[in-house]
C-alpha cells in the first residue's frame, strides 16, 4: 500500500494531482502551521507571456 501526505495549495499544480493519482491513500495535512507567503496562498499564472503572481490575501493576527 502506497500512502502520500501533502498540505493544501492554491491552485495545486500537475504533480500534485498525479502524487493522488499513483497512491492508493491520499492524506490532506490541514492541522500544520500556515506558512504565509507560500505556495498555501498563492500562485503564478502566465498571461502575455509574462508570471503573473494570484495571491489569496490572509487575516492574521501577527503572530509569526
């Protein structure tokens, strides 16, 4: 039995549906320290041929 963990992203790219494709348990790690200015809340998207960052803005409370 194959088992793999990933925490969740914004938009989650190829691989990460291919690691839920090639296991046969997949585990969402959602109890983990958020990691602010991470791939958590953000990703890129290509527009005119240029990277383009999409960020998710977070309340927090300054604890980090």
């Amino acid at each position: 039995m194959i088992i793999g963990a990933m925490q969740p992203h914004f938009m989650p790219g190829v691989g990460y549906f291919g690691l839920m494709n090639y296991v046969d348990n997949f585990i969402i790690l959602d109890d983990v320290q958020f990691d602010k200015r991470s791939w958590q809340q953000r990703n890129f998207l290509c527009l005119d041929g240029k990277k383009k960052y999409l960020t998710v803005p977070v309340l927090s409370k300054k604890k980090f």
